[in-house]
C-alpha cells in the first residue's frame, strides 16, 4: 500500500504484525536498500524510502491475493489519518512541511477508503484533516475532489459531513467560488443545529464571515466572526 516515498514509522505501523514482528522493519529495509530493490533520500536527519515503481505494482498485486490485504490497507489508511489530524491539531509549530512529502500516501489511502462504503466516516475524516495540506499545499482542485467524493459517499447528518462540509466551503473560497461556499455553509449551518454541534456551528460562522468579507461586506462580517468564539464557549 506504501506509495510514493515514506519513513520508518509509517513502514513499521503498517507492515509489523505476527509474520513481522516491530522493530524488524528497519533490518527488513536495510536489506532491500542494500540490494537495490528500496531507494533511500535524506534530508537533516530525516530518511525517507522510495520502492522502484516495478517492485511497488508487483507488490500490490502481491497483496490482492492475500487473505489480509484489507487489514493492511486499512492499517496504511488509519496511520495516515492519524497523522492527518496530528496535522490538523498542531499546524501552528514546528514540522508543518513534513507532511506534505506524504501526499502519494494520503492520495493512496482516500483512493482505497473512498471504494469501502462501509468507511464512509473516516473517509470524510481523512480528507476535512488534509484541510491545512490542500490549502497551504497547494492542492485546492485535487481537495475539493476528494472532499466532495467524501461527502457524495456520505449523505447522512454526522458531524464528519460537516466537518467535510466546512473546509471544502474554505477551499472553494480561495478558489473564488463563492455560490459554492455558501451552499455548503449553509448546509453545515443547519447540520450544527441539527445535531446540537457548537463547534461545527461556530466554525460555520467564521468561515461565513470569511465568505462576507471575500464579498465584500465587512459590515456582514463581523457578528458572523464574533458569533464562532461565543458558540465555542457554550
């Protein structure tokens, strides 16, 4: 499942279990380096590792035959979600471009959560916590894609819809759609209210502010962004 190129860590959470045992991985993968087989890049004291695009497809076809292939897809899938809400949880320090070398990864895991109705909610997580890599990153159309997938798969009231539903309102905003935005602010409005949500309510209002302010109309703006702190508190 690993694409792209990826580190230790995500190498060990995925690929230990009862064959493989932790801490084996890195021998594991010293071994393949040493016979060419796994490419190796560093930068400061990071190391990432790249599998030849041959080896990558004849491995995935490897593990279309085995009775566990699901089990490692979703254990490639649950490790870069956590890392996509670490992420979303502590933009604001150090480490902010380190994620943004996993986006075959993140790619890679929404492509396989995406075909599993029954993943339907970590699906939407996963793509709502990439919100600071579609925007900072540079993503926006491939985002709004996965976002918009995310909440075509989803149609129910949950908070996850409107998570998904506020950051892709975000992302169309900088795209400049704002009929866009506002449709799904307003969804996201009434889904918080629904479900008794102050959070989801109040990040709808600041991004309705932003959508104010975006149009013009800074008069509109500022209940809608003193409103977010209020519901936050209740």
């Amino acid at each position: 499942m690993l694409s792209g190129s990826f580190d230790l860590a995500a190498a060990d959470a995925i690929c230990s279990g009862d064959a493989v045992r932790g801490g084996a991985i890195s021998d594991l993968l010293d071994h393949l380096v040493a016979k060419s087989i796994v490419s190796t890049s560093r930068r400061d004291e990071r190391v990432r590792y790249r599998m030849l695009v041959t080896v990558r497809q004849f491995g995935v076809e490897r593990l279309a035959e085995l009775d566990d292939g699901d089990e490692l897809a979703t254990r490639h899938r649950d490790h870069y979600l956590g890392r996509a809400e670490a992420m979303a949880r502590d933009w604001c320090g150090p480490g902010q471009a380190e994620v943004l070398a996993d986006h075959a990864n993140l790619r890679a895991a929404l492509e396989w959560s995406l075909r599993r109705p029954d993943q339907a909610r970590a699906t939407a997580r996963l793509a709502a916590s990439l919100r600071y890599h579609w925007v900072v990153g540079g993503f926006l159309s491939e985002g709004r894609y996965w976002l918009d997938q995310a909440l075509s798969a989803l149609p129910g009231p949950c908070p996850e819809r409107g998570e998904a539903l506020w950051v892709v309102s975000w992302v169309c905003l900088v795209q400049g759609d704002h009929a866009a935005a506002a449709a799904r602010l307003t969804e996201s409005a009434a889904l918080a209210e629904r479900l008794g949500d102050a959070a989801l309510a109040a990040h709808a209002a600041h991004w309705s502010g932003l959508a104010a302010l975006f149009a013009g109309d800074p008069a509109g703006a500022v209940p809608l962004y003193e409103r977010g702190p209020v519901q936050l508190r209740e």
